[in-house]
C-alpha cells in the first residue's frame, strides 16, 4: 500500500496524454506529483509491455515478494523482466522523470512518435505508447465482456 506521511492510502488513477521532450523525459501529471511528494521512484517494464513506476515502499513490497520465488528459470525470467531493467529515477523541478532507451523502446516509444499515456494504476503508475495502451485497454475490454458473472456482480456499464 502507498501511504503518505500522514498515513492516509495513496491511490492514482487518470489517464494522461503526454509527449516525451527531446531528451526522453516524461512529465508525470501534477495530481500524481501531489501525492508522490518528491519520492524516489522506480521504474521497470510490465507485462503489459509498457512500463510501471513504483513509489519506493510499493517497489520494496514487491522485491519482497520476487525474493520469495524458488531459484529456477522463473525467478530468472522475474528478474530478467523486473529487476535488471529497472532504474531509479527523481522527478525535476518540472515534474518530469527520464525513461532510458531501453525502457521507451520496451514501451514502443520511438524518436517520430513520443505520445505516451499516463494511467494510475491503484499503488502504482502505468506508461504506455498511446498506440500500445490503445491495444491493452481493447484487451481488458474483451477480457471483462468474457466474464459474465464479474460484470453482473460489479454491474458494470
């Protein structure tokens, strides 16, 4: 769970178009930047095939969880995915962060189209091409319409 300093649970959520600067830098959205209030962040690639940011004690959270699989070609494969790529990063004074090549490339970002989105994902912070998160969001689509009994349950629109 994300928490401020004054214990109350962090949630982001919003989808934000933004565009990466010349230099490869993303600008996380002031309602994130508020919440966040200056932390560290580290930033890895997911499944998704974009990429997520994890405030330091989400990021902890999970390496501890990582550190609970069995040695063998699984943890290998989470550490290929998750740990090895990962980088940390400080938001500027402009709010922005820098995501390497690798990372932009890993989230189909490249030099002629540098729209990305920005989506808050519960404890956690989600960037994609828009191109790509167009792709994911179909995906959950059809994902949730398979699951009849969900969509009643949540009676969901």
């Amino acid at each position: 769970m994300c928490v401020c300093s004054k214990g109350v649970r962090v949630v982001f959520s919003g989808e934000y178009f933004k565009a990466l600067d010349e230099k490869g830098r993303v600008s996380i959205p002031k309602e994130f930047r508020d919440l966040l209030q200056q932390q560290d962040l580290v930033v890895t690639k997911n499944l998704d095939g974009g990429l997520t940011l994890y405030p330091p004690e989400q990021w902890r959270l999970f390496v501890r969880k990582l550190e609970q699989c069995s040695p063998g070609k699984q943890r290998t494969a989470l550490n290929r995915l998750y740990i090895a790529p990962k980088t940390d990063v400080r938001l500027d004074r402009q709010g922005r962060i820098p995501l390497t090549r690798a990372q932009r490339k890993w989230a189909g970002i490249d030099e002629e189209d540098r729209d990305v989105v920005v989506v808050g994902n519960f404890q956690l912070i989600d960037i994609f091409s828009n191109e790509h998160y167009r792709n994911v969001v179909d995906s959950a689509v059809q994902l949730l319409k398979g699951d009849e009994d969900l969509v009643s349950a949540l009676d969901l629109p």
